[in-house]
C-alpha cells in the first residue's frame, strides 16, 4: 500500500518544492486569452532570460474581465491586468492601484493587439446569417453573454449598437434594434468563453457573437467542418488594454519586469505571437503579413460612436441604462 | 430535537433506496430501542404490499439510481480514459493538476482538524450542559447549511477583502489573507463547519450524562472522563462526521471559487481546476481530475457505510 501511495507522495512533494525564480508576476487577465498568454509568456521569459539573466515566472488568472477587476480591486496582488476592456482597468484605476494615465503609458491606447466581434455559425451557414440585419429576424437564436459581467458581451453589444446607428442614423432606432437582437437571445451566459461552451458544446443557438479569436479557437479546437466563421462587414474595433498595477508592482518591487513584460507586446516577436493566436496585430509590417488570416471589416471606435469607455458604460451598462431598459422589455 | 428528527429522516430516505437492509438498520438510531421489540411484526407488515407494487417500487428506485447517479459517473470515468490509460495519467501529473491535488488535500486537512476540534467541543457543551442560548448556538451551527456557498464566500471578501472591514489594516501589515491559501481556509471551514457537530450531537444526546457522571463519581477528572469514556463513545460517529467534512472540503466549489483569485498553479482546487479545463476544451485533463472527486465520492461512500455499521452495532452493544 505504502509502496503505491508513495509516487504520487512524491510528485506532490516535488511540484511544492519546483524552482524559485528570480521574479514572480501575476498577470489578471480575461477568459478568452488564456491560450494566448500561454505562448506569450514562455516567450518573454526566454527573451528577458537571453537579455538580463534573470528567470521569470508568470501566473495566469483568468475569468470574466469585470469580476477580474474587481478581484483585483478586493486584493488580488496582480501585478499587470490584461483586461477585455478599458473601463475594467480604469475601475482598478479609481481605486488608487494603478495611475490615472496609463492609456497613454504605452502606444496605441496600451492596446498592443485589438480583436472585433464576428459571427460563429454552424457549418452551412442553415440561417442564411451574412450581417448584423440578419440577427433580428424572427427564429434565429444569437447567443451572447451577458454585459452586465462580461466584458466581451459589452463589445458585442456596442459592435450592433453601432452598426444600427451607423445604418438607421439615430440612436431611437439603434435601441429598437438592439431590444430586437436581445428578444432572439435565449440565455446570457456569465463569459465570453461559458458562452461559447453554451454554443459549441451544448449545441444551443444559431449563431454566437464572439470575439474573432475565440471564433477562431472554437473552429481550431472542433474542425472547420462544424463551424464556419462569418464576419459582417462592418463591426467594432476592440482594444483590449494593459496595465501595470503599480500599486501593487511598487510594493513587490516587480515594476521594471513587468513594465518590460508588457513592452514586449510591442516587438516583433510579440505582435507574431498575437498574430498566431487570431488576435489583430497592431505593428503594420506584422498585420501585412498576416492579411489573409483575418476577413476584410470596416472597423468603427468606441470613441467614434460612443465618445469613450466611460460614457458608453454610463449610457448602456450602468444599473437602469439602456441594456437594462431594452432587456427588461 | 428538530436536528435530530432531521438526521433520522435523512438516514431513512437514504436506506429506503436499499429494499433488503434488515429493517432493524434501517430505523434511525433514536427509534430503533422502540421500535426493536416489534421487528418481526413490521417486517412482516412491510410485505403485505402487493408483490408487483413492491417489484414495481423496487424498479423505480433502480432505474432513478441509474439516471442520476450510475450514468454520471460512468460518463465522468469514460471520457477520463476515452484517450487511453497514459493521456489520464498525463493530464494528473501536469504541475496544474499536482498543484490543485496538493492544494485540496492541504485545505481538507486544515478545515477538517480544525472542525473536528469545534464539532467536539460544541457537541460536547450542548449535549452534556444545559445553558442560556443553547437553541442559539446550535441554530448558528446550522447557518453554513443555509447560506448558499456563493454569499459565504462573500462574506469573507468584506470582511477580509482590500476594500473590505480589515482590509486596510492586512495590507498595511502585509498579510494575505483573501486570493491565498488562509482565504480558500476560511471559506473552506466555513462551509463545513456543521458535518462533525451535527453528526455528534444526536448521538451525545441519546447517550446521556449517566457514564461521565459514573466516571466523575469514581473520581475521573474531567480530562479522563471526555478521553476514556466520552470519547470511545462517540468513536464511530465522529469518524461519520469527519468523513463528511471531509469530502464536502475536498468537493467545494463556491465559496472557495469567490476567494481563490483562481492563479493558475497556485489557488486552484480541483473542483476549480475541473471548470477550467472543460472551458478550456481540455475534456480528458478535465474529467481526470473530476474523477480523483469522484473516486473520493466512491470511497467516502464505502467507509461510511463500514462506519454506519459500526455506528449501529455500537449503539446495540451499549443499549444491552
């Protein structure tokens, strides 16, 4: 009996005791990424291990980016938050963790790789679904979670909000057809990837409104011969953003490697790796080549159409908002 | 009383899914002295349904068990090995995977010794002394049965949380309580505060005062008394206690998913662990690890059956 116990004693005796490094990060991060900071950061230990000598090791957090926000809020001693969106870090921002400027800490509103929202539809396309008009029709189930908790929701939200105001020319109609998108909703999941399970796995709905790169992981990880990826031509340019907590960086004496572990985003091999992994380069040379991986889409701002995170947030997600007023309806 | 007309009718339901158990098993401990002198005549009284109403009964429960509980399992152990003996074994051994073993085994023991200790203390005073706010104290036992696992955890996110009651005063001091193993603690031993207690407290109660009063007249400190005749009384039904603590703080999921921060390869469980993988389309990994829970469930299941047994013979023995 000992005799069987004791390898497995011994495995959970050496995972204890697996080799400090130099430097521990913690980044909080959203759900979709998870595989992305995988190779992220093996990447930038090697790099930052060839450059200082220094070994680094990176913990990953991942869920929904609201409640990563506000666990970090509560404690959690994130040293960088890679969240879904720009109000998340800012609600860490008010609470005094990170500085009120840090969109313009780094290039390109400290979004170093951008994604949009498409359409995943089962294989055949059954519903015809070719743009954002076709979600409203009568027995075509969408399924998107919910952007009350997640922080993809709120870009697919904003993403047919914007596409109706761009189309209709007032934000009247723009709201009629949102509560139209939302009544062919049949459950709104807490995520972005619980609903893409809801969707892949459970079978349930004709068509998940997803982040590009997830649409592109779930027809990796099931086959193009399930799923087929439709992207309408015109949807929103999402940033999902990046900061140092410098609160808690401060205190753990991480800042540098973690001002460089961000930084690295910005090279070449980073921009390659967000290219791999179907999220929208930033870097021009990086984006040309990986043209033909990502559909042709006209791609409209949050700043555009909503002047900023802040005021959407207030407009549409705040409690009695627009998304409380249509989905109540 | 109510909790011990609660326990009794909880064994009942259980038992009734086992048709053959000799009814004498199958009465709750505090019937069973009433109830002894009768068996034959109830068992008899049993039979007087019809044969294709007790067959029909009898098919009904099977098939029940099948669906909810037989399906499951065998589902959860298929898709573990469904890419063979080595990608199982593969998937425990990730450092993920020992982590979040090492993690759970590291928090049951904690919950569980530190719970074994109150329940005694608790059912020890409310079952030998009689005091004001006795109906109190064992009400709050109960709460933790009560509270949904979700709101218990966030209790500890306000109370120890950085913006929460002692928030400003840990992290001046450094301390990590929440997102960290004493965090996951708490919330653990929160939710099964109540296993060992409840499952002392009947049994003290039936028992009595009349040995320990014997003891101390003979002269027996009060030490003595509890670890030479309190304590092999209640043997049996402590281990029952434990054992369900024990597998509900290696099963939790959520109150600790509240304050586990859920770092990878730090503040994962394996019920925690188990959600991740099937989300992240790792369905082997997942199910590998779901069934370690559920070879847990299997022996649990085992030794508190071994335990009841003894529980009754015990309890026979001494009513002679």
């Amino acid at each position: 009996m000992v005799r069987r116990i004791l390898p497995l004693v011994a495995g959970l005796l050496w995972a204890s005791s697996a080799l400090a490094a130099d430097y521990s990060l913690l980044n909080v991060s959203y759900d979709p990424t998870r595989e992305l900071y995988v190779d992220f950061n093996k990447a930038f230990a090697a790099a930052y291990q060839k450059e200082t000598g220094k070994t680094v090791e990176i913990k990953q957090s991942h869920g929904g980016s609201g409640s990563q926000a506000r666990a970090v809020i509560d404690g959690l001693q994130a040293d960088v938050v890679t969240l879904a969106l720009a109000y998340d870090v800012d609600a860490v921002a008010a609470k005094g963790l990170i500085a009120p400027d840090w969109q313009k800490r780094l290039p390109q509103n400290a979004a170093p790789y951008t994604s949009t929202i498409v359409f995943l539809v089962r294989k055949g396309n059954p519903k015809g679904i070719k743009d954002w008009d076709d979600l409203i029709k009568p027995g075509v189930a969408v399924i998107t979670p919910n952007p009350k908790t997640s922080g993809g929701a709120r870009w697919n939200y904003l993403a047919a909000w914007g596409y109706a105001q761009k189309k209709f020319g007032s934000a009247d109609k723009a709201k009629k057809f949102v509560a139209d998108l939302y009544q062919n909703v049949p459950v709104l999941d807490t995520g972005a990837r619980g609903s893409t399970v809801t969707f892949v796995e459970r079978g349930v709905g004709d068509v998940l409104l997803a982040w590009e790169n997830e649409a592109f992981l779930a027809q990796r990880e099931f086959g193009k011969d399930k799923f087929e990826i439709v992207s309408p031509p015109l949807s929103i340019l999402a940033e999902p953003p990046l900061a140092v907590v410098d609160a808690i960086a401060d205190k753990k004496g991480t800042k540098a490697v973690a001002e460089a572990y961000l930084k690295y985003w910005y090279t070449r091999e980073g921009q390659e790796i967000a290219a791999r992994n179907s999220y929208r380069p930033r870097d021009p040379e990086i984006a040309k080549e990986y043209e033909k991986s990502f559909a042709k889409v006209e791609l409209f701002t949050i700043d555009d159409v909503f002047g900023g995170w802040t005021k959407a947030q207030k407009e549409h997600f705040a409690e009695g908002g627009m998304f409380d007023q249509i989905y109540k309806n | 009383m109510s909790l011990q007309s609660n326990l009794a009718s909880s064994t009942t339901q259980l038992r009734a899914y086992a048709p053959k158990t000799d009814l004498n098993v199958a009465s709750p401990p505090s019937q069973r002295e009433r109830v002894r002198p009768h068996t034959a005549a109830s068992k008899r009284d049993l039979r007087t349904e019809p044969r294709p109403i007790r067959f029909l009964i009898v098919a009904l429960a099977l098939l029940f068990l099948t669906v909810f509980v037989v399906l499951p399992l065998v589902v959860v152990f298929a898709s573990a090995f469904s890419r063979g003996i080595s990608a199982y074994f593969a998937a425990l051994s990730e450092p993920e995977a020992l982590s979040a073993i090492q993690l759970t085994l590291l928090i049951a023991a904690i919950s569980v010794s530190l719970n074994l200790i109150f329940g005694v203390i608790a059912a020890w005073a409310i079952s030998k002394f009689d005091f004001a706010g006795k109906t109190f104290l064992i009400t709050l036992i109960d709460l933790p049965f009560s509270v949904s696992p979700v709101i218990s955890g966030l209790v500890f996110v306000l109370l120890f949380g950085a913006q929460g009651f002692f928030g400003t005063w840990l992290q001046a001091h450094n301390i990590h309580i929440l997102f960290a193993v004493p965090g996951i603690a708490l919330a653990t031993i929160f939710v099964t505060f109540p296993f060992v207690a409840r499952a002392l407290i009947p049994l003290m109660q039936e028992q009595g005062t009349q040995e320990e009063e014997a003891a101390i007249s003979l002269g027996a400190s009060g030490l003595q008394t509890f670890f030479r005749v309190t304590l092999p009384n209640i043997k049996w039904g402590l281990l029952y206690g434990v054992l369900l603590c024990n597998a509900r703080a290696m099963g939790e999921f959520g109150a600790v998913s509240v304050v586990s921060g859920h770092i990878r390869g730090q503040t994962n469980t394996m019920p925690l662990l188990v959600e991740i993988l099937y989300n992240e389309y790792q369905f082997v990994a997942s199910f590998a690890i779901a069934s370690l829970l559920a070879m847990l469930a299997l022996i649990t299941l085992v030794v508190k059956t071994i335990l009841e047994r003894r529980l009754d013979e015990g309890q026979i023995v001494s009513d002679d």
